[in-house]
C-alpha cells in the first residue's frame, strides 16, 4: 500500500498496537503524527522509532501529548497538525484504558475516565477530520475495538460499555460519510504486548481467556487495509483479528 501525500494521526501511538499501526503508516509513506496522554518519554522514544524507518524524510513524524478527552486539546491538536502539513485524511482512534475494577466498586469517575477517553475520545477526533477534510479529498478512520465487548468479561462494565459504544459510533460514521468517509472497527483478540515500566514479561489482552495469541503487527495490517482514503467501498465494519476466536 502506498499512502504518500497522505497524513495520518494515531492516538495511542506510542506503544504496543498503536506503535505497531503508526509503524505501518511510516513505512507506506504518510506524514504521521502519534498521540500519547502523559508519557512524553514513550512519546519520544517512538517518535525516533518511527522516524527512522525513513530518515531521509525529516519532517514526517510529529508527537503530541493530548488528552483526547479533553475537546480543546482536540482542536489545537488538529490546529497543529494542519498548519504543519494540511488537514489530516487518515484517523486510527487507539487511545484507551481498561482498569480492571468489579462493577459494585466502580465509581462514577471511575466510569466517566474510561467513556470520555474510549468514547468520547473517538467522537472528538471523528468529528475534527470530519469538520476539517476538504470537500474534494477522501477520508479514513479505523477505531480499535474490544474483545470484551463480544465475550462479556468480568470488572469490566466500563470498558464493555465504551468498546460497544465505538461499534456504534463507528456505523454512525460511516452512514455520515458515506462515499467519502469511511470508518470501520478492528477488535484485537489475544494479542501479546509490551507489559508498562515496572511490569515484566509478556503482557496478553484479555487474558483471561484461553485460545491462540497474536502480535501487535498481526492487528496492524488489518488496520492498514482499511487506511487507504481511496477505498470507500468497505465501511461500517467491525473485523475481529482473534485467532478464528468464534464470535456472537
């Protein structure tokens, strides 16, 4: 896939799948902007990853620390990205966070913290490429999904209720941009990742159930299929890369 002349902002770009999909972008040549909530060393650090997969390009790899919950960082993150090269055409929504806590010791800020950055996140950037895209340009947005929200898991009503939200947000989407805007989900299955600081070995999503496991690039080359503004034929859809993990 060649996406050169395209730009493209990945939240929750700086580790594991996101850095996986930001990874995939650099390499097929868009301009690339990652955005991590506050971590500005992971941010850094991924940014020099990224940027030397094609050195020659100095310019092409922009990282900003934004709360994507926070909708006036939203709009001076897109501000940024667009004085620097133009309005974006590709939006990959990662950012998320998924505490595990039981339902009656979940607190209402506990609630609120996963929605607004799941969420509520992905409507405020949807809603920026959307405003901001030229009439004559085409657009893609890939949200990334949840296990959780097909195969019900325990302590996990928040991140539940935030990942199904985003199935829904993503077929409003894709009606709104119908022939234009294309947006689809990509849910991750087992996927093994990087465990944070302090942590040590593997790390699995949901690990809680059993069945094959995958990588982080294994979710990256599906999301990359549907990055292409071009092809808005395929929209409205939510793919699962689980290891033929059986699905209600």
């Amino acid at each position: 896939m060649t996406l050169s002349g395209e730009i493209a902002i990945v939240t929750g770009g700086s580790r594991n799948i996101g850095l996986a999909i930001a990874a995939g972008l650099r390499g097929a040549g868009a301009r690339l902007c990652i955005v991590g909530r506050s971590d500005r060393d992971a941010l850094e650090t991924a940014r020099s990853e990224l940027q030397r997969l094609q050195p020659a390009s100095d310019a092409s790899v922009m990282a900003e620390l934004v709360d994507v919950s926070d909708e006036a960082a939203v709009v001076d993150l897109f501000d940024q990205v667009e004085k620097s090269w133009g309005p974006p055409s590709i939006l990959v929504n990662g950012a998320a966070i998924r505490p595990h806590v039981p339902f009656v010791d979940l607190s209402r800020d506990a609630w609120s913290e996963v929605l607004d950055t799941i969420l509520t996140g992905a409507f405020l950037t949807s809603r920026e490429l959307f405003r901001r895209l030229p009439k004559d340009r085409n657009g893609a947005i890939v949200n990334i999904g949840g296990l959780s929200a097909h195969r019900p898991a325990r302590d996990r009503a928040h991140v539940i209720a935030a990942k199904s939200g985003l199935v829904g947000l993503t077929r409003a989407l894709a009606e709104e941009g119908r022939g234009r805007i294309r947006a689809n989900t990509v849910v991750p299955g087992l996927i093994e990742t990087a465990r944070r600081p302090g942590q040590s070995g593997p790390h699995f999503s949901d690990a809680e159930h059993e069945g094959p496991r995958g990588t982080s690039d294994d979710v990256a080359r599906i999301v990359l299929a549907f990055c292409h503004p071009n092809d808005v034929y395929v929209t409205g859809q939510t793919v699962h890369v689980s290891g033929g993990r059986v699905m209600p």
